[in-house]
C-alpha cells in the first residue's frame, strides 16, 4: 500500500511527549530507512530534520554519493530514502533513560511500518541493537561490533538491514567501503518482491515480499 502524502517532514504527524522533537523526514513510500539514535547524537534539534551536525552530514554526503540522497544539507532532497531516529525527542541532559527510549519506541515502530522501507540503514551501535532484536532473528547470534557489521548485509524479516559506523568515528575506508556496499546492494533485486497480479482479475500488478 502506497501512502499518500505530500509533507516531507514528519509525514504521519507524530507528536511524542517532549518539547524538542525531531521528527522523521524523507520519501513515506521510501526504499531506504536511514535509523539513527537521538538528536543529541546527529543533531536536528535547530534544523527540524535528523543528521544535520557535522557527523550527520557527513553520512548524508555518503549517501549522495551512493545514490540514496539527492542533495545533501538542512534540507536534503530524498526522493528514495527517509532519515529518523529511535528516539526522536532531544534529551534535556546528556543521554535518554531507558524509560524514555521504551515510552518512544511506540513512535518509531509505528514510523518504520508505515514507511515499510526494503532497507533499514541503523546508525550506531544503540540503533544497529534494536534493528537487529526487533526486525530480524539474528541478534541472539550477532555481536554488535560495528567495525565488522559497518556496510555488510544481514536479512530481517521483510528486511534487509546495513548497519552503519557512527560517521563521527569513520575513516576514509569506512566512507568507502559503504558507497561501494551501497552502490552494489542497488544493482541486485534488494526489493525481492514477488508479482502476484497473474492470479487475479485485471492487469495490475500486485506486488509482495
């Protein structure tokens, strides 16, 4: 099912309990899924859009190179992927409670299966954690070492997921070697759906993972 919506910012109108949000932006019907951690992590608070501080535009210059952005900046044009966070509210001081995140996490499911992305993209050991024990049955077997995991394939349920390196910790091979993972995964059937339309009246396509 395809939403139908021409807001870009926080398209299915989230309104968590806290002042300072930032809410998911991008493309709702979206191939990609950018998962970060909170806005104190990326930044976003300022700009109302997720990875906007200097790490984050790192990762979103990354992901013009490899095709998943347009432009990058305080508005990125993302006609293929979406950017959000696990816990979109801003910490007033230092790091979310495990309360919080818990109290938040409602919110973001709800995001991440409305946009019903291909590709879940976690940034940072906390939200590679989460993607991997809420979306896939591989996190009893999967140690979160993200110099490992940073740009590699793992297969969720519906999913396919590529964690990612915190960008504030990259060095050159780290930008490298997920452009070429990136541009790579696009030339294969990442979508794996299936077209069930021949078995129904009509010539529209109906299309399932």
């Amino acid at each position: 099912m395809e939403n139908v919506t021409d807001r870009i910012s926080n398209p299915f109108d989230m309104q968590p309990p806290c002042e300072r949000f930032v809410p998911g932006y991008g493309d709702a019907n979206a191939d990609f899924h950018v998962v970060g951690d909170h806005p104190g992590v990326h930044g976003g608070v300022e700009s109302g859009v997720p990875f906007t501080n200097d790490a984050g535009r790192r990762l979103q210059e990354t992901l013009v190179e490899a095709g998943l952005l347009e432009t990058a900046g305080e508005q990125p044009e993302s006609p293929r992927t979406y950017l959000s966070y696990i816990h979109m509210c801003a910490p007033e001081d230092g790091e979310p409670s495990e309360a919080s995140y818990d109290d938040l996490e409602r919110f973001f499911d709800a995001e991440l299966r409305a946009i019903a992305a291909h590709v879940l993209l976690p940034v940072g050991a906390r939200a590679t954690a989460h993607v991997l024990e809420t979306y896939t049955a591989q996190a009893w077997k999967t140690e979160i070492d993200m110099e490992t995991l940073h740009a590699t394939e793992i297969r969720g349920s519906g999913f396919l997921v590529y964690p990612i390196k915190d960008p504030a910790e990259w060095d050159d091979a780290d930008h490298d070697r997920l452009v070429e993972s990136l541009t790579a995964l696009q030339k294969t059937d990442f979508r794996r759906e299936a077209d069930l339309g021949r078995f129904s009246a009509g010539n529209d396509p109906y299309l399932v993972r």
